[in-house]
C-alpha cells in the first residue's frame, strides 16, 4: 500500500501521457543546386563556347591561320607559361613589362584626373572655363597621338605610361565631376545650418556621394588601360605583350597571338576585380544593388 501511494506520487499527473501521440519528424535539409551558382553557370558557358569554337573549327576546315582551334590556342599558351620568367620568348617578362606599364599609367593617369575633378568641382567658374579644352582633349583619337609620344618620349617604358595616361584621365575626371554634382542638396544646406566649413561639407556630403561614380571611371579606365598599353608597344616598344603579338603575327602563329590575348584578358579580370573588392570594401554603407547598378552605368 505504502509502494503503491509512492509510486503514485511520483509520477507526474500533470502532463498526460498518450502512447498513440504522432511523432514529428524534423524536416531535411536540401542541398543547394550547384547549376544555380552564377558562377559555375558562367563555367560552364565558357566550356560550351570553346568546344563549339573548336568543333566548327575543324567540322567546316578553316584555316589555322584565319581562326586557330581551341586546342592550338591552348598548347601557345603552355609554351609561353612554361618558359622562364626572364625569357625574351615567353609570356611572363613581356607580361611583367605590360603589367608595369599599366600599373603605373592607370594610377598616374586616374590619380590626376580625380584631383583636377576635385578641384573643378570645388570652383564652377574654374569647370566653365576648361569645359571646352576637355571636350577637345577628349575628342582627339589617342591612337593618333601615340605615335607622336613615342617620338617625344622614345621607345622605353615612359611613352607607354603616357599614352596609357591619356586614356585613364578622362573617364576618372568625367565620372568624378558628375559625382561631385549629384550630391543631395538638402545633406550641404543641414550641414551648413549646422556651420560646418567647406572641407567638413566635401569630407562628410560631397566625396562620399561621389565614391560610386568614381569607382565607375575607375573599371572604365582600367579596360581603357590595357588597351593603351597595347597600342602604344605596337606603335614602338622593345618588350611587351603587344610585341610579343607582332612578333607572332610576323611567324603566322595565330594561335599564339591569340594565347597572348588571352593573357590580356586574365589581366583586366584581375584589375576590374580587385577594383570591385575595394569597391566593397570603401562603399560597406551603400547597397551592393545600388554600387552595381551605378558601375554597369
């Protein structure tokens, strides 16, 4: 009797307890699609060109001189990657003395173009004036320039710079003024109820506003660089990428010359994307949405 008054007491009277009850299952887990990636999806875009490219190569028998196959690029590409980094035939010193050149004129070109946009924005009567002589400037084909740079500055590594200036300074300056001009009104006139200077006012309203349209001439300027390092070693250069195109087109080496092409553009992907990682880094504040939009822009 006494077991059995125990044994009532301690069971749990509160909470019923039902044998039949449902057991819930916990839902699974779905795996993510890998196809759904927009990077793999850009893969294997990439692989389905090249092997159309190399079946309608060989299927309708062009000439490899006119349009090499695939495979032909491919083995010019491991040949030239496959040298040592001091050969005067192989990709990787021609590619050092390009990248230099680009480097070098991107930076000198981009830097100065973003001052004087800076400054113009800071003096309209100073933007009236020059609007004309930048329009000029801007209008005048910088392939036809080149070869005058090479005259001036010679065959070294100083006209490529130069020419590659020419071409980095006017998007960085266009895109920077219109930047400059699209700050929000309202955030000048609060700041100045709030006295603060002109420097205040660039510093916490106008720069940060123009960061966007910046970074935009930026990307512009970056393709714009590698293409003015180009011509300028095909106008007149001892080493280089673009040398190394004339060359092989002098042997007939298509493949080749397409195989350093391909080097250029593994170069502009690089410096595009490390300009889009500092983009994210500087612009954390803005939408990733808004910063795309206004790059593609």
């Amino acid at each position: 009797m006494t077991t059995a008054m125990l044994n009532t007491g301690n069971r749990d009277t509160t909470a019923p307890q039902d044998d039949h009850a449902p057991v819930t299952k916990t839902p699974r887990r779905r795996h993510a699609n890998p196809l759904a990636s927009t990077r793999v999806q850009s893969i294997l875009l990439l692989v389905t060109l090249l092997g159309s490219w190399e079946a309608a190569v060989r299927l309708f028998k062009v000439p490899r001189h006119l349009v090499p196959p695939v495979s032909d690029i491919g083995i010019a590409l491991w040949r030239g990657l496959a040298t040592g980094p001091m050969a005067k035939d192989g990709f990787w010193y021609h590619g050092g003395v390009t990248l230099t050149e680009i480097v070098l004129g991107f930076g000198i070109g981009s830097a100065i173009g973003l001052a004087i946009g800076i400054v113009v924005s800071q003096m309209p009567k100073l933007e009236a004036l020059l609007e004309p002589y930048v329009a000029a400037l801007q209008s005048v084909p910088k392939v036809a320039v080149a070869p005058i740079i090479v005259v001036w500055l010679g065959f070294g590594i100083g006209s490529k710079v130069m020419i590659i200036c020419l071409l980095t300074f006017f998007p960085v300056l266009v895109t920077s003024i219109a930047g400059f001009k699209a700050v929000d009104p309202d955030r000048i006139d609060l700041l100045r109820s709030l006295s603060a200077t002109p420097w205040q006012i660039f510093r916490k309203a106008k720069f940060p506003s123009a960061l966007p349209y910046i970074f935009a001439g930026l990307n512009m300027a970056a393709a714009f660089s590698v293409v003015g390092a180009v011509v300028g070693e095909f106008v007149g250069a001892q080493a280089g990428l673009g040398v190394l195109i004339l060359q092989m087109e002098a042997q007939a080496d298509t493949g080749g010359s397409f195989a350093v092409c391909v080097v250029l553009s593994v170069i502009g992907i690089l410096l595009t994307g490390l300009l889009r990682r500092i983009q994210r880094r500087v612009l954390h504040w803005m939408p990733a949405d808004s910063s795309q939009r206004t790059v593609n822009v």
